[in-house]
C-alpha cells in the first residue's frame, strides 16, 4: 500500500468520502446482476452399451478381448501375430476395449475406444 501511496503521491488527488447513493460511481461498480444458471442438462447415452454389445458380433476383437478377459489362462495362440505384437497397446476397462496408439510427449498415451 505504502507503494501505491507514494505512485499517487505525484498527483493532485483528493481524497473524498461519499457515502451511499452520493457516490454513483462506486454505487454503479457494487452492484451486479445475478448471475443465475438458465438450465442444467445432462446428456445421456447408450453409445457405450451399444458398443459392448458389438463387442459379441466382432469376430476381429473377439480373440483380443477373451485374451484380456481370460487373465492368467490366456494363450497368445488365441492372437494373431500383429494382435500379438501390439498387445500392449490393449487394455480392457470396464468391459470395453482401448488401443493406445502414441506415446505424447509428456509420457502419456493417447487413446481410443475400438467399437
């Protein structure tokens, strides 16, 4: 404040006090509308339902997904050789599947959903 005060110090101000409705300035910058939110909404889909049916149809990621599935038991010979050497890229997460396709550069992966 101190640094303020000696900024000022190089002007001609005056300082008043106007109380109230007197200072229509400082009475017209307190004051603000309410701001009120005008809807909420939320959207809701079956796109992930509908996926995870797909899923059963799939005869490509039928092999991924009951390798994912299987845990310990699995055999890779249920893979194809590219399946195979991409298997990392898969994770199997609240019954859908996703391929990590590139690493960013912050180390994280981006991926996508494979409907």
């Amino acid at each position: 404040m101190a640094r303020w005060l000696s900024f000022f110090a190089e002007y001609n101000f005056r300082d008043e006090y106007k109380p109230g409705k007197l200072n229509g300035l400082a009475e017209a910058l307190s004051r603000r509308p309410d701001y009120e939110l005008a809807h909420i909404t939320r959207v809701t889909t079956d796109l992930y339902d509908r996926i995870r049916m797909a899923y059963r149809n799939d005869e490509s990621l039928a092999s991924v997904v009951r390798f994912l599935t299987a845990g310990k038991g699995s055999k890779s010979e249920w893979l194809s050789p590219r399946q195979r050497s991409r298997l990392h890229r898969y994770e199997w997460q609240d019954d859908l599947l996703y391929y990590y396709r590139i690493q960013g550069a912050m180390g994280h992966y981006l991926g996508s959903l494979l409907p």
